[in-house]
C-alpha cells in the first residue's frame, strides 16, 4: 500500500481571516520566493486506502480554525479586536521574576506589607506610560507577570504573582458605594477561570453619577488607562469591589475622598499668584492631564457653569472646561482677554470663594 500524498501549502501571509492567522502560527516558513495559498483552496490528495484518507482530512482539513482557543473577555472591549483576545486570561500563582532560578512564592496569607493609596495609582500608572505588553508568560522588570492579575500585584506591591483565583485572599469584598482610587473589580470564573476572568484597578468616579470610572487595566496590546462603565465593559454584573488588606488607612483624601481619581495634595494646595489652592496658568492648557483639572470642573457644577459637560469632569483639559470658565468669567462681567476661558488667579479665587 502506498504512502498517502498530500500538497504542502501555508496560509496566504496577507490575509488576516482566523483560519490563516491559525496556521501561521503552527506550519513553518516557505522557502524564499515560494507562493502561498489560501487554507480554504487545500486539496487532499489520496493515494492510499479510504480509511487513512478519512484520517488525513479529520487532520489537515479546513476545519483547522475551529481549534483556536475562545476569546477571554468579550470581543467589543475598545482597541481589542477580537483576533487578539488571549486564550487564558492569566497565569497561576507564582513568584516575581517566575520559577526559574527564583525564590518560590511566599505562602498564601503570609503578612502584607502596608503602601498607600497614592502609591498605588503611582504603581499602576508606571506601566500605563511604559506601555508594558500585555503576556500570560512574560515578566517585566520588577518581575510582574504582564497579565491583568500580574498588574495588580505589581501596584499592590504583593510579595508574588497573584492570580483571580488568589486576589480575593489578600483584600476584603466592600461596596460599589465604598470604592476607592486604589481599589479593585475583580471577576473570577469559578467554573471555567479561562473564559472571562479579568481584574482591573479602580481610578475614581468619572462624575457624580457614579456610572462610569477610570480604570487601569493590563489588557492586549498593552497597559492601559480608561473611561469604563460601571462595572466593566461586558459580564458587568460578574464585577465586584475588593480593597487590598495593606491599604494605608486614612489615606482616602490623598487619592480622592470625593470620588475623583486623585485629589491635589493638601487642603488648599499650591498658592500661585497669593492665592490659595491655584496651581498656575499652565495646570489648564490644550494637552494637561491633571487632578487640578477635575477640581476646577467640579467647582464649575456646583456654581451652575457645567452645562457644557457630556460626561462630567475629567483631569484632562478640554474645550468643555474652558466654555465652562469663559461662562462664569463673563458672569464677572469680563470681557474680551479677561473672559478667555483660561483659569488666572483671580477666577480661581472667586469661583473658590
């Protein structure tokens, strides 16, 4: 009996369907120069009995997509096609720097060390500006494994990687009304941890209404800082509110006692210009990103000038903060280059008033 023959072929290279982007993954190159055909032009040719041709086609036939692993959290996430999802959501429990050559994970409920909420969001927006890629088996520098649980241990400084499974051992469950900058929502599929399981750090409120929050989250293709709905984009009601047991007590005004992502140091804050709690001219320009921001804004609403908000106030400057400003300044009868929209020391100090 013969050997059956069957033609070689690879996927076509520019062509993104999940059948192709399947075999890229697993046939090995072409030779140079060599052309490339499509998995659904395959052709088995049999040259041996019926049996093992059967056999060969169950193998090598176009069916090969249907094995691509299912997607861990909901296709629709923001700048996530749905080709990109992970095939697990995390990695297990594990020490920083992973097992090779390193010290192995403390025991679970071994003793927390204390950090404050600001250092958290400190951690957390680390990796938001480095970018850090999103892995289930890669380790960053500080030796955090660079999945969504790995980021959170990473900004809760825990002594090893955690997981979703393990999150909820080392932090109390509280209320959406208890939230804090610093906090996390935590879902953890019990029954299949690989399909949906994901966890994000909770930033603050993105406006009163308490619908929406920014959340910092490891999530492909890399570390990223969000406007989320509340509780998460998808499986929302399977999100819930934990609080690290390390959190530093009484540090809740540091990072936002009225809900907001992070509040200026200090009562009053910097005095610029004599007076107290302004910042400077330059904290609101086209570009800024900063608690001072949202302070302003929220002033804005309660005075009766945030009509033009979508969404309610955010730290970064916007043309809804400076129409808010240029209102209440001509409220001040100012006109012309005293009614700019831009913030000086004497519009902060009557809006503050």
């Amino acid at each position: 009996m013969e050997t059956p023959v069957f033609e070689e072929i690879e996927p076509a290279s520019d062509c993104d369907c999940a059948g192709c982007r399947h075999w890229r993954r697993v046939l090995p190159h072409a030779p140079a120069g060599r052309a490339l055909a499509h998995p659904a032009a395959y052709r088995t040719l049999v040259a041996a009995a019926a049996a093992a041709s059967a056999t060969a086609v169950s193998v090598l036939g176009a069916g090969g997509a249907a094995a691509l692993p299912a997607a861990a959290h909901a296709a629709h996430r923001p700048g996530v096609p749905a080709g990109d999802e992970p095939g697990t959501p995390q990695g297990s429990r594990g020490p920083l720097h992973g097992p090779v050559g390193r010290p192995a994970a403390p025991p679970a409920g071994a003793e927390l060390a204390g950090i404050t909420r600001t250092e958290i969001i400190d951690r957390a927006k680390s990796w938001v500006a480095a970018k850090v890629p999103y892995s289930l088996t890669a380790y960053w520098s500080d030796g955090y494994r660079q999945d969504c649980s790995g980021f959170v241990s990473m900004a809760w400084k825990l002594p090893a990687n955690e997981w979703t499974g393990s999150l909820g051992t080392v932090a109390d469950r509280i209320t959406k009304e208890e939230l804090q900058p610093g906090d996390i929502l935590l879902f953890h599929n019990e029954s299949d941890p690989q399909k949906g399981s994901h966890v994000v750090i909770f930033g603050g409120w993105t406006d009163g209404t308490r619908t929406a929050y920014t959340a910092y989250e490891q999530t492909p293709p890399h570390t990223r800082k969000l406007d989320t709905p509340y509780a998460y984009w998808s499986n929302s009601a399977q999100y819930l509110p934990y609080r690290y047991k390390g959190v530093a007590a009484g540090d809740v005004a540091k990072a936002g006692a009225a809900g907001t992502e992070e509040a200026p140091p200090g009562a009053a804050g910097p005095a610029s210009h004599g007076v107290a709690g302004y910042p400077g001219r330059a904290m609101f320009r086209p570009g800024a990103d900063n608690p001072y921001v949202t302070r302003l804004g929220r002033q804005l609403v309660r005075k009766g000038f945030g009509t033009y908000y979508t969404r309610g106030p955010g730290p970064r400057w916007g043309e809804a903060d400076r129409r808010g400003v240029q209102a209440f300044q001509r409220a001040q009868g100012w006109r012309g280059g005293a009614a700019d929209g831009y913030p000086g020391p004497e519009t902060w100090r009557r809006l503050f008033s």
